[in-house]
C-alpha cells in the first residue's frame, strides 16, 4: 500500500473509531496520521490535510480536559506547529494558548535557529571573516577571477543568497535534491534518519557542507574510493559529509513510486516547484552552453541512470514543467544515463524561474552567465571569456576535480577528529566553512 492509501486507511479506521465512542482508538490512529505525515496538505494534498484535522477536531468535541491535555501534548511532542493545531480545533490564538497554559504544557517560543545562526555570523564578520569572503577565496581556488565577473555586473557569489531558507525541511528544494545527490536512510531502528552527501569534488566539498549546516553542523568522513575518477588519479578520496536527525524531521516520503510523486508536485505552487526543480538540477543536473554554427545554445539537464527509479521522475518531471510552465523539455539517452533536458530559448525560460533558488556555486555562476547574454547586458566575447573560466578539463589534472579534501581542509581548519582512525576511513566533526579557506 502506497502512503496515500495508507493515510486514506488510517483516516476511516479513525471515523470508525469516533462512531464507536472509543477515544483511545482515535488518539493512536491521530498518532500514525501526523508521522506519516498525512496532516501536511503539501504531501498528499489539501483534502486529506483537512480530513485529518477534521479527525482532530470531531475528537476535540467528544474529549473531556484530560484527554484534550493528552493530545495537545502529543501533538507538540509529534511536531506540529501551533497554527495547524489553530485550525484544526477551530478556535483563535488567544483559547489555544489557554488550554496550552491549563494543559502545563511547555511551549514557549525559542530564539530561531536562523537568528542564532545570524547573531554568531555577525560576531564573526566583526572579527573579519563572511560567507562571501569563504565563497571568493572558494572561486579564486578553482581558477575563477571574481573581480573580471563583478565588473561586468555580475555577483558570483549570488549562490549564497536565500540559503538560510534552507533550514526548513519542509523546502521541496530537499526533496528535488534527494532525487539526485541526496542518500537518506533510517537507522537505530529507525528511530534516527540520516542525510548524507558524497562527493570527490572540489567545489562540493564546500558546498555539501554549506548546505547541510542550514540544518545542523555536519560530520565527515573520509573514504578511499576503489575506482578513481579519471585516469591520472591513482587514488580517489570521498568526502561522506552526514547529519543525523529524529526520525520525524525528515517531512517527506522516504520512498516515492511515480503516483504519489505526481501528487506531492501537483500539490506545490510554482515558486515551490521551482525549488524543487532547482534541488534536482543542483544535485545530479547540468548548467552549460554549447556553441553551433557560431551561435550559443543554452542547456538545463537533470540526469538519471537510464533504467532505475529515478528514470521516471524525469518523464513525471518533463510532463509537470511542461504543464505548469509551458516550457518543453526531451528525455535524452545515452548510454547507462537519461536526462531530461532543456535547449536554448526553453532552457532560458526554465533558468528565469529556477535561477534564485539554485544554490551550487558553478552551476547559479553559469546561469547567471548565460541569462546575462541573452538579457544584452553582456557582449558575447565578455560571455566567452569568462565562461572559460567555469569549465572543467576534461583528461587531464584540473584543480576542480578530485581535490575535495584539500578544498575541506583549506575550507575549515578549524575542524576537529573525533572516534579511531584507520586507514581507509576518518570520522571529523566539521564546522561551517570559516575565514580558513
């Protein structure tokens, strides 16, 4: 059974439950409705979002104080916000906070992880260091003279921009990058979810960290690779960097099949489905131009192995940008890969509405790049000179590739081992880059 018949179930088995007088049975039920979180309208839609409170609700009505107490409590302890407890029991600000007074309930408001986060970067920006100091220092590293691109008007260090809304899950950016990049699996017994990124490469070895604080400090370890990368590499270091989570922080499926993916997407307006499609594209997508018959053609990909899973994301995907936006998109194969792509004026629409929340420094660079030529605030020698700048070499030794731990280390000396060393493997609790690198 899929979780949206899952969540459908759930919900008659509580009516029946309510029919039947027996307020245990419902609060059990309500449990397993809000950690599969059926209650997020975002998930499985607007009418299950509301048949759940409605479940709430009708329970609500039928409760004395001790079992009202008893599910708000709950409810706190399963994560849901104040406002969605507002709505489903139908009373304003002021009669919910009561109950959560006369329940002894403590909810007090903490200080947002994104204003502490705030307050300890401004004590650091006093002391000389910034993001965009870390993020210049970053592109300087791999060959990229950020001063020629902030002449011409344009900000490499525009990736940066937005990245604290990242701190909440819930952004379907999260959910676009766990169809690429992003390894989530559950361990402990499940009791604890893990979010890990890999990577060999020198920018990501920033930027995998970068993204993962948005959530919480990161852990790295450090692995051999058994195939290296390319040929004139005799060994290839991963970075695994990793954070672990309650179980329930992690807000969407685990696993989609194509129905339930359709719907979660159908569900997001368009500003969030362009996070979505923004996460993809940042995770295993490709920003790039290629030049025939002397004219440039700009080019968006989301790729994919030719026969898995994540193969028919991109027909779901192709179908649902082509729907939502207008904008037409061809699945190309080759090889063991597929990819969904995007050519010239198409790929320009779809960069116009997914550019502010791409967030891999190379990849916004090139968008940036490209909707800059063909806006003519940039002449075409300007464009080709510095999109130079922003390629890899391809057979032979480039300082973007293959020199994650060197970019790490540069990054973040501050960094500490922790747990036993063995030669294969180095477990090290990672700060966010700082004024190191």
């Amino acid at each position: 059974m899929n979780r949206l018949g899952l969540c459908q179930k759930l919900i008659e088995e509580a009516r029946r439950c309510l029919e039947n007088g027996d307020r245990e049975c419902v609060m059990k039920l309500i449990e397993e409705l809000i950690r599969n979180q059926c209650h997020d309208g975002r998930m499985f839609g607007r009418e299950v979002a509301d048949k759940v409170k409605d479940v709430v609700h009708e329970l609500w009505l039928v409760s004395d104080n001790e079992c009202r107490c008893r599910l708000l409590k709950m409810l706190k302890e399963l994560g849901v916000s104040k406002m969605w407890i507002k709505h489903a029991l139908h009373i304003n600000d002021k009669a919910r906070d009561m109950w959560i007074a006369m329940c002894k309930i403590d909810w007090k408001r903490k200080i947002m992880r994104n204003n502490v986060i705030r307050q300890l970067e401004d004590l650091l920006r006093r002391m000389g260091w910034s993001e965009v100091r870390m993020c210049e220092s970053l592109l300087y590293y791999i060959g990229i003279d950020v001063e020629a691109f902030k002449v011409r008007g344009i900000e490499p260090c525009a990736w940066l921009n937005g990245l604290e809304l990242l701190s909440n899950l819930k952004n379907p950016y999260w959910l676009g990058l766990k169809t690429s990049d992003l390894v989530i699996w559950r361990k402990d017994n499940k009791r604890v979810v893990r979010l890990e990124l890999k990577t060999t490469n020198t920018i990501d070895a920033v930027f995998f960290a970068k993204l993962l604080s948005t959530i919480k400090a990161p852990s790295l370890a450090i692995e051999w690779r058994k195939a290296p990368a390319a040929k004139y590499v005799s060994k290839s270091i991963n970075l695994v960097y990793y954070i672990d989570l309650n179980a329930n922080a992690w807000p969407w499926p685990l696993e989609l099949d194509g129905t339930e993916l359709e719907r979660v997407l159908n569900s997001l307006n368009d500003e969030e489905l362009a996070e979505y499609i923004a996460g993809a594209v940042d995770g295993d997508g490709s920003i790039y131009r290629v030049i025939k018959d002397n004219k440039v053609y700009a080019f968006v990909e989301i790729t994919a192995c030719r026969n898995c899973q994540n193969r028919a994301i991109l027909e779901i995907l192709k179908e649902i940008i082509a729907k939502r936006f207008g904008v037409i998109g061809n699945i190309k194969l080759s090889g063991k890969s597929s990819a969904l792509e995007f050519v010239s004026e198409k790929a320009v629409r779809l960069l116009r509405l997914i550019r502010p929340f791409v967030h891999h420094p190379l990849r916004r660079l090139r968008a940036e790049l490209i909707l800059a030529l063909y806006d003519g605030r940039i002449s075409r020698e300007a464009f080709e000179e510095l999109y130079k700048m922003t390629e890899y070499e391809l057979g032979g030794p480039d300082i973007k590739h293959n020199n994650a731990l060197a970019a790490a280390a540069r990054a973040a000396p501050q960094t500490h081992t922790h747990g036993e060393q063995t030669t294969h493997k180095k477990e090290l609790n990672v700060l966010v880059p700082g004024p190191g690198f």
